[in-house]
C-alpha cells in the first residue's frame, strides 16, 4: 500500500468540503456582482521581487520562492493585492478609474499549520482602486459584512484602526520608514514592550514614546468615544488627527447605513503587510482567535510598481477560516443539489442502449448515474439503495422492444413501465432534493 500523503500544510478537500468551499466562493462571486466588482483570474506563480516588495518581513520569509529552469526567482503567490496593482500599473493603466477588481483562488504561505493556518489557503479578495473617498473605504467595510452574512455567520467583530496614527507619529518623531515597519510587525504580533524599546532605541521623545504607550491601551466598542479618546492622546500629531478624522468619516458614512456592524476600534492595531497607509480592519468571530478576513487603504503600492498615483482599498476573506467558523457556529448550509437519477441494463448486450438513454435524459438535464460496474441488477439496485437514490431507470429487452424502460421508486419499492419519450417529464418534478 502507498504512504503517500498531502504535503505537510496542503490538504485534500472531499465531496462535501469541495460542496462547502464552491459554496462560500459562489457567495463571493455574488457579493461582487452586487457591488460591481469585475472578476479577473491572476496567475499562481509571480516575479519574487513583484510579491516582496511591500508583504512585510512575516509574509516574506514564509514564501514559497524558487528559481524557475531559466533562472528567474519566482514565488507561488501569498496573496492577491500585489497582482492586482502590477495590472492596474500596466495592462490596466489607462482604464478609467474607479476599477472594482475581484479574484478568487488559492494562495501560498509557509506558516506552521495549525487550525485555520494552512499552507495553502483560499481568498475571495476585493480591490476598489483610483478613489480616495471615505465612501470607498466604507464599501469594503459593507460588502465583507455582507458576505458574512449571507453565509450565514452571527456574532462577527471589525476590528478596526489606522496605520496613518501611528505612522503619523513615527514619522515626526524621525523613524526612518524601515523603523517604522520593524515598529508595525512588533506591533502587529501584540510585542508591545519590544516595539516601544525600538521606539525609543531610535531616538524617539519620551512624549512621543508615552502617546505611542497610550495609544497601545486604547480600544473600544463605541467608535465615536474611542475616536474621540484617541483624538485627545494624539493631540499634538497633526497628521495623527487628521487619520482619526478619516476613520472617523468612514465609521459615520457605515452607521448611516443602518447596518449594524460590530465594531472594534484599536489604536494600537497594525497588520504584517507593509503597503497599508490607511484605514485598516480584520474580522473575527468569538469561536476562534484567527481573523476570518483582512484589509484596509494602501494608497502607495500602485505607484510603487510603476504606475499611475491610485489610491485603493480591499480586503481578503479567508474561505478555509470562514468554513471553519461555520462549522464551529453549526450553520446549516442549504445547497440545492440535483438527486441523480439511476440508469441499469439488465444485460451487458444493452450497455448501448443504456448508454443512449442516459444521454437523452441528461440532455433534459436530469443528473444520470449509469451502472459502470456490470453488477446484476439486483447487486446495482442495492447500491443505488444505499446511496439515497430516489429513482432506478431499468432497462430490459421486453421493455425496449415497446420503446419503454421500467422505472423504479425506490422509496415506496414500487415500479412501473414507462415510455422512454415520456421519462424526462415524469422525472424533472422529482429532481429537487
Ligand atoms: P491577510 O490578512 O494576510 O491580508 O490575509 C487575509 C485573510 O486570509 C486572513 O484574514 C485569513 O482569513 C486568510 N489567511 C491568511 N493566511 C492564512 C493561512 N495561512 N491559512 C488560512 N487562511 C489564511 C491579505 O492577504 C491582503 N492581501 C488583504 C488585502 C486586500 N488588503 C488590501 N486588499
């Protein structure tokens, strides 16, 4: 017996994982066409200078990166964005702009697995790039409540922040921008003490050490008075305010909504990636301490890669983390499946004709198993039985002769003969499951 096994991090998904994932996707795709966004498909593999650039040390260090047979260094993708601004910086570059972008697929990082952290993962990912209006900040704000719900999942939190407060403040206190993001990936990892000793190692004022120290603690479900308690620490930070105005913009542009989003404000919040300049957020949900989805304003990364200025904002959905807290909270999933329908020829002489049969019906589009094993009818039958099959086609020669086939209930174990011309019209009211 083989001992292969999925690589370390990789996993096999079944029939009815496969059905729950295709679900999640196809309520993201739907997501996107309520809100516009375009569907584009990005390839896998990309330069490793391309999805280095701005992905912070964390993702970095955790990417599948090789030379390819002609020696170009190249790496299995970790995330979305990158590709999606190098389009917008080149083939895409002259497209007007608003450009809503969506893309589904799998993506590749080297992390330790545990539960929800894989190696590959998927992404449903949301990009709203050449704006820089709080309306489109808050867009993305609403769609990942929307998919949310529409899964189906309760009790989710945004936690929500600002790179621009503690950037703003790094900056004027005179880190350099490779400072500031040792600071963020400190911060981003809850290392508090360690990023106020670098803080400090880097020249900063012990007034600008203590408001970082503040801001650390500074969290709430109330975003007005939370924005306005960070307002009041970073007083002195011009562009610090100006940031926690933005925020502020955004949350009241959500709230006038009506849509109820429970929201998290932490001023302390950075994330791993380096290109946010912004608005930035992650979902959780209370079963479990890994965010279900990731996002906020990157306004630089465009530009970055050679194009146009183009502010934008976006998000990614983790699908395996959404899966995962579906399962926790026991949400019921209704996918609406086709019963197939049972075709088996009494003999092997009628293998063709069962063949053809099956062919007619599936045209109608009615699902067709066919008996493939050469099984007795009996032995078939107790499959079919087995499997939940509502309806057996039997083909038998005597039948054939008058153009009709026998057609079995399974369930009431009833069967009567049938004109071939008229299965599909007696099967189609039986196909909902
Ligand atoms: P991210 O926070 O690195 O952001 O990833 C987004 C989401 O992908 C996470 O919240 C999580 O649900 C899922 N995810 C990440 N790593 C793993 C893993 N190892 N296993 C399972 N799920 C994982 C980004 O990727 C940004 N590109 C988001 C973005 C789009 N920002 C602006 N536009």
């Amino acid at each position: 017996m083989s001992t292969f096994k999925p690589v370390r991090g990789m996993r096999d998904f079944l029939p009815e994982e496969a059905k729950i994932m295709k679900y999640v996707e196809s309520q993201a795709r739907k997501t996107a066409e309520l809100y516009g966004y375009k569907e584009i498909i990005t390839p896998v593999v990309e330069s490793y200078e391309l999805v280095a650039a701005k992905s912070g040390e964390e993702v970095r260090l955790r990417m599948y990166a090789f030379e390819d047979l002609s020696g170009r260094k190249v790496a299995l993708r970790p995330e979305f964005t990158a590709s999606v601004a190098r389009l917008v910086a080149t083939t895409l570059r002259n497209e007007p702009k608003p450009l809503r972008l969506f893309c589904v697929g799998s993506l590749y990082r080297y992390d330790e697995p545990q539960k929800g952290r894989f190696r590959e993962f998927w992404q449903s990912n949301f990009e709203l790039m050449g704006s820089n209006k709080p309306e489109a900040d808050a867009e993305i704000l609403l769609l990942t409540n929307r998919l949310m719900k529409s899964v189906g999942l309760r009790n989710y939190k945004f936690k929500i922040g600002h790179v621009g407060v503690l950037r703003s403040i790094l900056s004027k206190e005179g880190l350099t921008e490779e400072n500031q993001n040792q600071v963020m990936q400190r911060m981003d990892k809850k290392l508090y003490d360690e990023a106020l000793k670098m803080v400090r190692d880097a020249g900063a004022s012990e007034k600008g050490i203590q408001t970082i120290r503040e801001l650390v603690n500074l969290r709430g479900e109330d975003p007005p008075k939370v924005l306005e308690n960070i307002s009041e620490t970073v007083k002195d930070y011009t562009e610090a305010v100006e940031a926690v105005k933005n925020l502020g913009e955004i949350l009241s542009l959500v709230a006038k909504t009506g849509e109820k989003l429970g929201i998290v404000i932490d001023a302390g919040f950075a994330r791993g990636l380096e290109y946010y300049t912004g608005m930035i957020f992650e979902v959780y949900v209370p079963e479990l301490d890994i965010a279900l989805a990731g996002g906020g304003r990157y306004n630089k990364l465009v530009e970055l890669f050679g194009g146009e200025p183009t502010p934008a904002v976006g998000v990614a959905h983790g699908i395996d983390r959404i899966m995962l807290a579906l399962q926790e909270q026991r949400v019921e999933i209704g996918i609406k499946e086709k019963q197939p329908v049972m075709v088996i020829p009494v003999s092997e002489s009628l293998n063709a004709e069962a063949l053809r049969i099956a062919e007619t019906l599936r045209m109608e589009n009615i699902p067709v198993e066919l008996e493939v094993m050469g099984r007795k009818v009996s032995k078939a039958l107790e499959d079919a039985d087995r499997r939940g099959i509502n309806y057996v086609i039997i083909i038998g020669e005597k039948e054939l002769k008058e153009d009709a086939v026998v057609l079995r209930n399974m369930q009431k174990k009833e069967q009567t003969t049938i004109k071939i011309r008229e299965l599909a019209t007696i099967l189609k009211p039986s196909q909902a499951s």
